[in-house]
C-alpha cells in the first residue's frame, strides 16, 4: 500500500510540473505569433473643407471612434501587417448652416455675422469598416514601439441629425435626405507607445450634389485630427 502510496503523491507533484512546462511552451509559441493594436478608442477635432462661401465652422466640431481590428501579419518578423474590423463612430460638426424641414423638404441657409443663435450643429452616428497596411517596429517582447498605419475607412450612417438652439427653443431636423450614408476616409495614423496621432480625410462629401445654398453646392468633407489608443 504504501509503495502505491508513494508513487501516486510523485504522480500528483509531477503534474503541475508538466502542466507549466506545457504551459511555457504555449506561451513561447504565442510569443512567436504576436499580434498588434486590435483594439482601438480615439478622439479627434473635426475641421471642415470644401463648404460654400459664406459658410464658417462655429463651436466645438469633434468625434470619437472605438472598435475591433484583426491584425495579420504579412513578414516573417511580423513588422507588416494588413488589419480589417469595424467599429462605430460619433462625429459632431458646429458650423453656420442651418439645417431645417419645411413641408418635408430640407433647406438649407447660411447664418450671417448678426444671427443670434446658442448653437447650430450636425451630428452622425455611424458604423465602421476600416482597413489599414501597417508597419510598427515591435518584437515579441518588446510593447513600447513606433508605428505607422495608413488606410481606408469605410462607414454607413445610422443616424444625422441637425440641431439649431436659439434663446432656449431647440429645433431638430433627423434623417436629412441629402446626406450621403455611404461614406470613406483616407486615414494616417503614427505615433510611439501610448501616443498616436491620427488624420482622417473625407472622401465622399457628408451632402449629396443634389444639396445647395445660394446656388452653390454644400459639399462638406471633413478634416479629421485626433489620438488614438490601441489595446491589444
């Protein structure tokens, strides 16, 4: 009984042994096969080009942007990568068009030095597809590197709303028709660690040809600047 005993409480002690053997030896096979800023959460200040005469940014234009991307390493030493996901994005624009319905039809107006208003701005809510090539100068165990990302963001709006607030009445007009839903950005991200700086510029106009004010096209195509975090 005893010699049973005995081999059985060696069994026990080597199990755990072997079990963080096995254990290390994933983790370095993990290591190997390290991937790069999956998760993401950002900031930024939104300018505002291609805007008819007349029309200036007024109050604080900003977004915020969060989701998930796949990392893929394309190199051996895993220094180049493509990376794909999605997301969802905020973005606020505070200018001096107004935006307002009458009779289902959007009009459009150009707010001039003398209007007396709290605020006049155009918010979106929408979901993101971005696509990046990527470079950074990591290795499986170093975590604080540069970085450099360059890509293309596509989007769908799920929501535009304009809100105009003047002595305390509040008007908003929801789903403007001349809005563009489909939506992509040129985007340049780089930075060291913690500290990325980012840029994103539109594409496709935030308005359809088919919006105008004073005979012009409103256009609008944002200039996005901002930081971004990533988690892995």
């Amino acid at each position: 009984m005893r010699p049973l005993l005995f081999v059985f409480v060696l069994l026990f002690i080597n199990l755990p042994l072997k079990a963080q053997d096995d254990a290390s030896d994933t983790e370095a096979v993990a290591d190997s096969l390290y991937r790069e800023d999956q998760i993401y959460f950002g900031i930024t200040y939104n300018l505002i080009t291609s805007v008819p005469d007349g029309v200036r940014i007024q109050g604080f234009s900003g977004g915020m942007r969060m989701g998930f991307l796949r990392d893929m390493p394309i190199n051996k030493n895993r220094t180049f990568a493509i990376a794909i996901g999605g997301g969802l994005g905020l973005n606020r624009y505070g200018s001096t068009l107004a935006i307002s319905e009458d009779g289902g039809e959007t009009q459009y107006a150009i707010l001039g030095d003398d209007a007396q208003f709290d605020s006049n701005r155009f918010s979106t809510v929408h979901i993101e597809a971005p696509l990046e090539f990527r470079w950074r100068s990591s290795t499986p165990t170093e975590y604080s590197f540069y970085r450099v990302h360059a890509g293309v963001n596509f989007s769908y709006a799920v929501s535009n709303v304009a809100t105009f607030v003047q002595n305390g009445n509040k008007i908003k007009t929801n789903g403007v028709s001349d809005f563009n839903k489909f939506q992509a950005q040129l985007t340049l991200l780089f930075g060291y660690n913690t500290v990325n700086f980012y840029a994103a510029y539109q594409l496709t106009p935030l308005f359809a040809d088919t919006a105008m004010v004073n005979g012009e096209q409103i256009g609008f195509k944002p200039l996005n600047l901002g930081i971004i975090f990533y988690f892995l």
